[in-house]
C-alpha cells in the first residue's frame, strides 16, 4: 500500500507547518488592515484578502492541530491571497509617495509566497504521527 502511505503523508502537516500557519493569519489581517487605514481607496483588495483570508487560514490551522488533512484548502487560500495581495502590490508600487505601503504589500506578498511554498514542499520534515517511510500500514 504505498500510495496510501505516500497520500497520508501529503495530506498531513508538521507542527512546524502548523505554528507558521497559526502564526500566519492574525499577520496577515493585521497588515492588511494597516495599509487599508493608510490608504483606504486603493487596497481593497488586500483587506479583505487579510481579514478573509486570515480568518481562513487560521481555521485550517485549527484543524490542522486537532490532526485533519487540510493541506490542499491552506493552500488553495494561500495562492488566492497571494495573487491578491501581488495585484495591490503591483498596483502601488506604480503610485508616487506610497513607499511604505508599498513595502508592507512587498512584505506580506513576501510572506505568503514563502509559506505557500513551505506547505506545497513540505518543508519541516514529516510529522511524528507519520509512519515512516516504507512502513506497512495495518
């Protein structure tokens, strides 16, 4: 039964994994609403994306403690945010005089591409419920 195996290892995340994505959210709706008190009118987009976004990470972040499988729902969440944190970045680095909010969206797009690409690898190592690797499962 290998591809059970290799599908249960996939499918669960590492406590590592788990605290970055519990940490995650509440910055994530923080800064989303830092720059939207900024500048209200042009980063939509991003405050939602945050506050949304954020609320549902930490839910996968819940679930994901309490053992469930939600890899691909973190994520799906996390490549929406991205791309829409990217369009207000993109978006406000073309303005004159938005260098601070510009470098909180650089910041922030910075952070969800990088625990994007944490969770799609699998970075932290298997998590200790795991059966190691070539173990038969009964």
């Amino acid at each position: 039964m290998p591809c059970a195996s290799a599908s249960l290892r996939s499918r669960v995340l590492n406590y590592k994994l788990c605290s970055s994505l519990t940490l995650y959210a509440p910055l994530a709706a923080l800064l989303g609403w830092l720059v939207h008190s900024w500048v209200p009118w042009m980063v939509q987009k991003s405050f939602y994306a945050g506050l949304v976004g954020g609320g549902l990470c930490l839910v996968w972040a819940v679930l994901a403690w309490l053992g469930h499988r939600v890899r691909a729902g973190a994520v799906l969440t996390l490549m929406v945010m991205g791309f829409l944190f990217l369009a207000d970045t993109v978006q406000m680095w073309q303005e004159r005089g938005a260098c601070k909010m510009s470098a909180v969206l650089t910041l922030l797009t910075g952070l969800t591409v990088l625990l994007l690409t944490a969770l799609v690898h699998n970075f932290g190592g298997r998590h200790p419920d795991e059966p190691p690797p070539g173990a038969q499962l009964h």
